[in-house]
C-alpha cells in the first residue's frame, strides 16, 4: 500500500473505482460458485464456500478503508473519504443481506413440496431478504454516483 500514500486524490480516486471494480468481479465470481453448488445439489458445500470468500471481502474492504484514510488526508479528500466509508458499510450489509438471500432460496429449494402456507411463507421470506439487499444495493449505487461527481471534484 505505499502507493496509497504518496497517491493524490485524483489517484485515490481512480483507486477507489478500481476496488470496486474487483469488488463486483468478486461477487459474482461468488454467485457463480453457489449456483455451482445448487445446480451439484451440494448444500454441504455452502460454508466452506463462503470462508473461502470471507477473506477475499475483507481485502476488498481493507482497501477501501485504507483508500478512505488516504484521502481524508489530502486537501478537498473529506466528503470522498466519508463517501468510501459508507460504501464500505454499505457493501458489508449486502454481502450479508445476500448470504440470507442465498441461504432463504437453498432452504426454498431443497424444503422438497411444501403445502400452500408453507410456500408462501418460503416466498415472503425470499421476497423479504431479496428486498433487504436491493436497498443496500440502491445506497450503494447513490454512492458511487456521488463518488464520481468527487472523482470529477478532483480533476478540475
């Protein structure tokens, strides 16, 4: 991370974007394996999945927050600074969010042909945690948008 500290806003910016970047190829990297293990029908699989990822997310985090530390030193840096902190928040929620997501439809899926009330109850509980994580998902799409008006702040 040395060239985190002798990088000007304009940079840490472009880094910050770049963070985020890896952080999306991440996830659905992720996505892609728990389909994986749905299409295998291979449940058991599921926890050792989301310790192999658990580190990788919290690099992606401790970038953003390293990043957020820098720029909250460099003139003009506080609002970007305060923005990458609540994306790093806010990303943490919808990581959670959607383990619940993804656990709710493995639970849906191998409950075997519940009755009506039971199916209904299986879809309001997807329902519910799909519109958790799409709220954190529109927060974080509002930061980003603020991040760049920053990121273009720090070019004029």
């Amino acid at each position: 991370r040395p060239h985190i500290a002798a990088s000007e806003a304009k940079e840490l910016m472009q880094l910050v974007q770049e963070s985020q970047r890896a952080r999306l190829a991440l996830a659905a990297n992720f996505e892609s394996r728990f389909e994986d293990l749905v299409t295998e029908g291979a449940a058991s699989g599921y926890p050792a999945l989301v310790e192999q990822f658990r580190p990788l997310f919290a690099a992606c985090d401790a970038t953003l927050e390293a990043l957020a530390t820098a720029l909250a030193g460099r003139e003009g840096g506080a609002a970007a600074s305060r923005l990458v902190t609540s994306l790093v928040r806010e990303e943490r929620m919808r990581h959670d969010a959607h383990l619940k997501v993804q656990v709710t439809r493995q639970h849906k899926s191998v409950a075997g042909a519940p009755d009506e009330e039971e199916a209904a109850e299986a879809r309001a509980a997807l329902e519910g945690a799909e519109a958790t994580e799409m709220g954190y998902v529109e927060t974080i799409r509002e930061l980003l948008e603020e991040l760049t008006a920053e990121a273009a702040d720090c070019e004029d």
